[in-house]
C-alpha cells in the first residue's frame, strides 16, 4: 500500500557507502518526469549528480551540509521559469490539441498564463510544479529501498543569495538565469536502520470535515 511506503519514509542524513544501481536511479528521474504538472507545463530540468567535486560545491551551496557530499547520488530539482515563455508553454499546449488562437487566449488569461502577474508569481507557481515532482521521487526512492532528503536550505532566488557561488554552480550544471535551483534531493543507503519518528502536527488541527473545526470522525 502506498499509505505505508510514505509511514515509512523519513529523511535519512547519512549513508553507505554502497551504489545505487543505474536502473534504479533512472526509475527514481521517470517517477519525477512522470508527475504532474498545471496544463502539463513541466517548467523543470532534473540534474543527476554523481561527480564528488560537484557534490563538494552543492553542498556549499547548502551551507555545507554533509549529506549533501555524503550522498551516493543528488538530483538537483530546478524550477525552469522558460517553461511559461509562449515558445515553450505553446508547444505542449499545442501536444495537447490546443490550436493557435486557443493557445493565443490562455496567454490573455492571468489566471492561467503566470507572466501576465509577474516575476514573483512566475517563480512561485515554477516551485509549485517542481515540488511535486520531487515527493514523486522520492516516494520511488523509498520503494526501491533508497533514502533521500529533501535539501530546501540552499542559496538561490527564493532564499539568501550568494551571488559568486550561484554564477560557479550555474557554471559547472550548465544553467541560465532562469533556471532556479530550488530543490536537491539526497540519495543512498542509510547508515543504519532508525524508527520512523513522525513528529507532526495533531491530525485533527490539520484535517477538516467539510469546513474547519469539523472533525474527521471516520
Ligand atoms: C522543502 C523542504 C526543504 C527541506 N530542507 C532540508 C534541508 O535543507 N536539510 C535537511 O537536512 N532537511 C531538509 N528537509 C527535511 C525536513 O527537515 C523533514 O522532511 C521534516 O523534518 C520531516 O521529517 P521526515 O522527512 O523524516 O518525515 C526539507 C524538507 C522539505 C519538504
């Protein structure tokens, strides 16, 4: 049952030192390229790093976090705000039989056409899609018997910048201006086997009945 696969997930910081097998690292991508996406825009770039030296400068840009460097393998997540240019949002509009002039009408609709509100809101709906397809991967992960850790603490346009250290990373991955990093996904064996320990919020202040402050009584 999926319900017990995402139980038994945890974030997982330390590792083997053991491969993970090719196949298996690009069923974890295939679970990522699969997923969702508004209008199947898939505004995102999946980045599998294996290269110790690359590993080393991410985790700078994770101000130093060791499992970063530690990890057999790190997908770098990237929000890629070109999605939403008409070039690149009209082709799979178009894949998706949407003709000219319909194609012509979403890009007048704010509501469906993120430019049209800005920068800000460009980079926010980016995000949203990207995390979706990162908790996809990490579930295949997990039914692999692969751990992971989402790493959101990183230097980019959402958070603090480190203008020198962004321009190298974006160097050695081979990005432009509008691909964001947003998200890297550590991966490998976990060191040893720990309890699941879901710290989290009482269910009932998270989970309504029709509206909130309705108790889930079933
Ligand atoms: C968007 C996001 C960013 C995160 N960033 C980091 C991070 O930079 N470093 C880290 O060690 N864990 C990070 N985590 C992992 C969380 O700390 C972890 O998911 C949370 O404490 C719940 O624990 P669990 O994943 O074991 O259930 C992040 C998780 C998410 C969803």
């Amino acid at each position: 049952m999926l319900l017990d696969l995402i139980e038994k997930r945890k974030s997982v910081r330390e590792y083997l030192e053991k491969d993970i097998p090719k196949e298996d690292l690009k069923k974890i991508l295939k679970a990522g390229y699969l997923a969702p996406s508004w209008m199947n825009s898939q505004p995102w770039k999946f980045i599998l790093v294996k290269n110790p030296e690359t590993k080393t400068l991410l985790s700078q840009l994770s101000g130093n976090q060791p499992h970063v460097k530690n990890a057999n393998a790190l997908i770098v997540c990237i929000a890629d705000k070109k999605g939403w240019s008409k070039e690149e949002f009209g082709k799979v509009l178009a894949a998706r039989g949407i003709g000219e002039s319909g194609r012509e009408k979403i890009f007048n609709i704010p509501m469906f056409y993120p430019p049209l509100l800005g920068e800000d809101k460009v980079l926010l709906r980016t995000v949203e899609q990207v995390t979706y397809a990162v908790s996809y991967m990490m579930l295949e992960a997990k039914d692999l018997g692969i751990d992971s850790c989402i790493i959101g603490a990183i230097s980019n346009e959402a958070t603090v910048r480190n203008e020198e250290l962004m321009k190298k990373v974006n160097e050695v991955l081979n990005l432009d201006e509008n691909e964001v990093i947003i998200t890297m996904i550590t991966l490998g064996y976990a060191k040893e086997e720990t309890p699941t320990n879901k710290i989290r919020k009482d269910f009932n202040e998270i989970v309504h009945f029709e509206r909130k402050g309705n108790k889930i009584d079933f």
